[in-house]
C-alpha cells in the first residue's frame, strides 16, 4: 500500500469527511420523503441508525453503510444509480467500498418477492452472508425502527415484533460471535417493552 492510502485509511479527519458526503447524499437522496406519521423527514431514521452503529463501535464504513441502507429500497432509479457510483468513487480503500456496498445490498430487501415475510427471510440471509458489520447495522435498524412504531395500531406491533423475533432468532450467533451482544440485548429490551403494550 502507497503512502497516501495508508493516510486515508488511518486519518480520522478523512474518515469523517467521507461519512458526511454519504449523509449529505442520502439527505439529497430521501428528500421530500417522511416517516409512518407523515411529519417526520426520513432522513431522521438513517441518521439514527448511522449514530447508533457508531455508539456501538461500527467503523466507519458501516456508519456509511446505515446512512445509504434504505436508498435502494425508498428512492428512484436514479439515486440508485447515483448511489452505485457514488459508492464506487467513495475515496477509501477498495475493501472498505466492496464492505459498504456488501452491507447495503445485504440489508436492501427485494421487491421482487411478494410476501413481506420472504423479503425478511432473504435479507437476513445475505446478510449472513455479507461482512460482518451488516450484522450490527440490520439490528440498529431494526431499534431504530421499532422505537419508532411505538404509537402505532396494535396489529402492526403484532407483526413486526414478530419479524424482530425473527431477527433476534436469527442474527444472534453472529452479533455474539462479532461482539455485538450490547447492540442485540438493547433491541431485545425494545422487543420486550413493546409486547407488554400490546
């Protein structure tokens, strides 16, 4: 490795200029976007789980990586696109871009499949797949996510607790196996919390 990348792959300074450009891409990105209530921009959740990974001790390329997750899901063709490229010319080393763009793709669930639950299922197995870090990124998504459905119908936190159970079930081997037993017993306790309200 050259001077120069071992420069940007140490520099914190650097690091965290490249993790702005991916929110303000994603800013760019989810604008005119809301949350379930119809009130809150979207860009809140990306940036709640970019900062929970980062409370966890996520590097840097999974704190890009929770700030791009749901741009392939929510956004228009072209901000995939955009997204692909800008990915690709993130100026890091071409580890850390193949690991974000492993993540994103990991936890981008498919349209393709029809059942809600089998698009879960999917996700959760690339994920397993997928570098480690994806593991940590889908369970702070999953918090965020589930903090925010707090107020919602009943039938709803029913069913997404279910797919959390899923998660949980799934995921926790691995979050052991990679040091994310903080992050995971945290979403447990949202879990809990949420099914003594119904």
């Amino acid at each position: 490795m050259n001077r120069l990348a071992d420069f940007l792959t140490v520099d914190p300074a650097h690091r965290l200029l490249v993790i702005k450009s991916a929110a303000d891409h994603a800013s760019r990105a989810h604008r005119g976007q809301f949350r379930k209530d119809q009130k809150t921009p979207y860009i809140t959740h990306p940036a709640r789980v970019a900062g929970l990974v980062g409370t966890f001790n996520g590097s840097h390329a999974a704190i890009i990586a929770a700030w791009l997750h749901d741009v392939y899901e929510d956004c228009s063709p072209e901000w995939l696109v955009a997204t692909d490229k800008l990915i690709a010319h993130l100026p890091l080393p071409v580890d850390d871009r193949q690991e974000i763009a492993g993540i994103v793709e990991a936890l981008t669930k498919k349209n393709t499949i029809s059942k809600k639950s089998a698009r879960l299922s999917d996700s959760i197995e690339r994920i397993l797949d997928a570098p480690p870090e994806a593991t940590l990124v889908k369970i702070c998504d999953r918090i965020d996510n589930l903090l925010d459905s707090a107020d919602r119908n009943g039938g709803f936190t029913k069913h997404y607790l279910e797919s959390t159970d899923e998660i949980i079930d799934r995921l926790s081997v691995r979050a052991s196996l990679y040091g994310y037993d903080t992050a995971l017993g945290i979403l447990v306790q949202i879990r809990n919390s949420n099914l003594k309200k119904l």
